[in-house]
C-alpha cells in the first residue's frame, strides 16, 4: 500500500510501488545511529514484516551523509557517567542493536543501501547489511573504530571479511583508513558508483526492478545464500531440495512457466526491465 512520507523519530519512511525508502534525517549528526534512528529501525522491521505488499527495502542518508556511525560526544558522556560506563552497560546496548540488526539482515525482501557520503563505523556496518550497497562518488566507507581504541561491531567483524576478503578487512580494521566508492567497487563491496545527483533514482530503479521479481523464491534465495558460508555442501543440497519444492508450487511459478510455454519470453527478465527503462529514459 502506498503511503505519503511519514516523519518518524529520526528518519523519514515512504512507501511507494512495493519500495520502503527509508532515510535517515539527523543531517546535523552525520545521520549517527541514534536511539531513535535504531528504534525507527526496529519499528520499520516490524511493519515489514506484516505487510507482504513491500517487496523491496530501500535505505539512505540526508544532507551528504549515509551515517557517521556512533555519537562520540555520547560516548564521552557516558565514561563520565557512572552509571553507564560500565562493560555490562556497552555490552547490553550492543545486545539490543544486534536485536534489530539480526532481523534486518535476515528479512525476507531485499534490502538496498543507497550511499552519498560518509559509512563510517557503526554506519559502514549498517550498509553492510543490504543485499546490495549502490554508492555515490563521493561515498566513502571507513571501520573508524580503531581511531578510538574500539573494536568493530554492527556486525563488520561477520560481513566485511566474507565480502572482500580476511587480509582486506584486517587491513581496513586495523588501518581505520577511509576507502572511496572506485575502491569499493573494485575490491566487490559496492554494487554499482553513480553520480550523487543520480544515486537516488538508480537506487530506487534497481529496488523497483526487484520487486517484480517471485517473491517467495527471492526471500528463500536471500537467506540460503546468506548461509552459505557458514553451511556444508551435503546439508546447502537439502536445503536446495526443500526451497525448490516450495518456489516450484507457488502461483508465480506455475504463471511464469505458463507465460513461457505461450510466448515464448521469461515473465521476468532483468535485462528487459533495465533496456526498457532505458528507453523511457
């Protein structure tokens, strides 16, 4: 169901042709991941969840930021206070993150992340959630977590190693370097670079031609493929046989091979769908 633009706590949410844009709206802070820009989050999850009708999670940054990650004046008022600065309190706010950060990643509907600016830290694990991150060229990806003695969380230490590599995220961990958008894409991070006044509609092109893909089979492919490294090849064949016993009994299916048997032609057809917008274009 579409819907007008919602402001929310510290983001704005607008649902349109089975697309949930998310942006967050704290300019100001670099967008940092906030209390209230993660119960957003979670709230989001929640609504996502219940409502089959959204087929694509879209999420972005304001004001040239995707987000700066942690707020570091919070965290120097909160070594100052004695009851928050404790181990058992990091650890506990850590926890509920994970929470959210957990369901978000294993949501059954693709999740783009649309980059302008900076990732950095808490924001760089953010972005490495999305199934596919599309970036700016001036986007920049950094795990500052060393430039204050910290280590990486958001989930960095699990994604950033399987999506280039051990010695490449040790690299950028230890280093705390910054790594542009060219880079990214080059070392298989980023999806695609474009232009900042053209990341948004490619961002929200790509997420519209995702959502007339078979839902089921989509939401089934996502998270075995997110399992894979972490999965044998004997127990990733089971699986493969019980999800194709489902995708193949699903009404898309059962239309898709009837429009085939017809015409002749894929009912969906990425390559089609991206010449056809082009032409529009």
């Amino acid at each position: 169901m579409d819907t007008q633009p919602e402001t929310l706590r510290a983001a704005q949410l607008h649902i349109q042709s089975g697309v949930a844009e998310l942006s967050h709206q704290r300019p100001d802070t670099r967008n940092a991941l906030s209390t209230d820009l993660q119960q957003d989050y979670a709230e989001l999850i929640d609504r996502i969840e219940r409502d089959a009708s959204i087929r694509v999670l879209l999420i972005t940054g304001s004001g040239g930021s995707f987000s700066a990650g942690g707020d570091v004046k919070f965290m120097h008022a909160r070594l100052a206070d004695p009851s928050l600065g404790t181990a058992d309190y990091m650890r506990g706010r850590l926890r509920r993150s994970h929470q959210w950060l957990t369901r978000l990643r294993e949501l059954e509907v693709p999740v783009v992340a649309a980059v302008d600016g900076p990732a950095y830290g808490a924001g760089f694990g953010l972005a490495m959630q999305a199934d596919f991150v599309l970036a700016s060229t001036r986007a920049a990806f950094c795990a500052s977590f060393a430039r204050l003695g910290a280590v990486p969380d958001f989930g960095l230490l699990h994604t950033l190693p399987r999506a280039i590599g051990l010695s490449r995220a040790k690299e950028l961990m230890l280093t705390a370097r910054r790594l542009g958008a060219q880079e990214a894409q080059a070392w298989g991070l980023v999806h695609a670079v474009h232009a900042p006044d053209a990341l948004l509609p490619a961002a929200r092109a790509f997420a519209r031609r995702l959502c007339l893909g078979p839902r089921e089979a989509a939401s089934m492919t996502k998270n075995l493929v997110n399992r894979s490294y972490e999965t044998d090849c004997a127990t990733m064949f089971s699986a493969e046989a019980n999800a194709q016993a489902v995708a193949m009994q699903t009404p898309y299916h059962a239309q898709a091979v009837a429009d085939f048997a017809r015409d002749g032609a894929f009912r969906y057809d990425w390559d089609q769908l991206v010449k056809r917008e082009g032409e529009q274009a």
